[in-house]
C-alpha cells in the first residue's frame, strides 16, 4: 500500500487541476497590457490573464532564484512523503497541496520562464468620492490554483496542528 496516500491524491490532483486551467487560460485568453478582464461574479471574480515572472507580489522579479527553490521544495517533499514516516491525514492533504503548487508554478518557471495567472478578486471596492482618505487601498494581485492550493494547504497544516492525532487501527 502506498505510504501517504492522501498526499499523493492530494499532489496529483491539484497538478493536474492547475495545469489543465493554465492551458485552458493560454489557450482562449489573450495577453494584453493592461490586462482584458472576464467577468465571471461582477465585483467578487474576474478572469485576467497575466504573467509573473516573480513571486507574490512581484517580489525577486526576474530572479532565477525562484525556479529553483520550487524544484528543492518539490523534491524535499516528495522524498519526505515516500521516505519518511507516514503523516497524520491533515499533514497529507496540507504538504500535498503545498506540493501541487509548487509543482504547479516551477513548472511554468522552468518552461516559460513565468508564471501564468489569472485569478483577479475585486471585490475591495473604492467608492469614490474615497470615504476613508486616510486609509491605503490595496489591488490584491492576480494569482492561480497553484497559489489557492499552497495557501490551502497551509491551512490544513494549521488545522492539523490543533486536531487530534489519527488513531491507529486496530491490526487484530
């Protein structure tokens, strides 16, 4: 039986999830500067194709850097998952997440040079005249599954953290 088995679903599946919509989003978007949005939920989601060819928020732009720490991570957790103990379920689901975005986004450094993304939520709305002057709007970037699935699995990892352990069964 394979060890960690949810990690392994869990890597798998968001691989695939991400790169099927970065095809799809290569395939029937155009790359436009500015962006062309798609409105899919008026004011909450929109569709923006864009590339990053650094990490949230721009940060190491262009740096060769970031390419490489993806496949380290990658390869530190593939062998940590085959190699090492077998992890309780919340730990699968959340280091498999982390995995598949990893994946994911060192791919598209490693191959395009870029990051592909796509996922724009504006639902912070600026009202104008601004009722708040004092106050900093911020335009959350534009992001992909790669970066939901690492963020997910993050929480997973925090909820595994307060959750009781698994308990073994019984082998009689």
């Amino acid at each position: 039986m394979l060890r960690n088995r949810f990690f392994w679903i869990a890597a798998i599946a968001g691989l695939l999830l991400d790169r099927l919509t970065k095809l799809w989003v290569v395939k029937t978007m155009v790359l436009t500067i500015p962006p062309q949005e798609t409105i899919v939920i008026p004011g909450i989601l929109h569709w923006a194709y864009v590339i990053n060819d650094g990490a949230a928020f721009g940060i190491l732009s262009g740096s060769p850097i970031l390419r490489w720490l993806s496949l380290l991570a990658s390869v530190a957790l593939m062998a940590w998952a085959w190699f090492g103990r077998r992890m309780l379920r919340w730990e699968q689901w959340g280091y498999g997440l982390v995995l598949s975005g990893a994946l994911g986004n060192g791919i598209d450094r490693f191959v395009l040079g870029h990051v592909v993304d796509f996922i724009k939520v504006p639902f912070v709305y600026v009202p104008y005249p601004n009722p708040f002057p004092n106050f900093v709007w911020i335009q959350f970037p534009i992001f992909n599954l790669a970066d939901v699935f690492i963020n997910l699995g993050i929480i997973c990892l925090l909820i595994g953290i307060y959750r009781t352990p698994d308990t073994p069964k019984n082998s009689n």
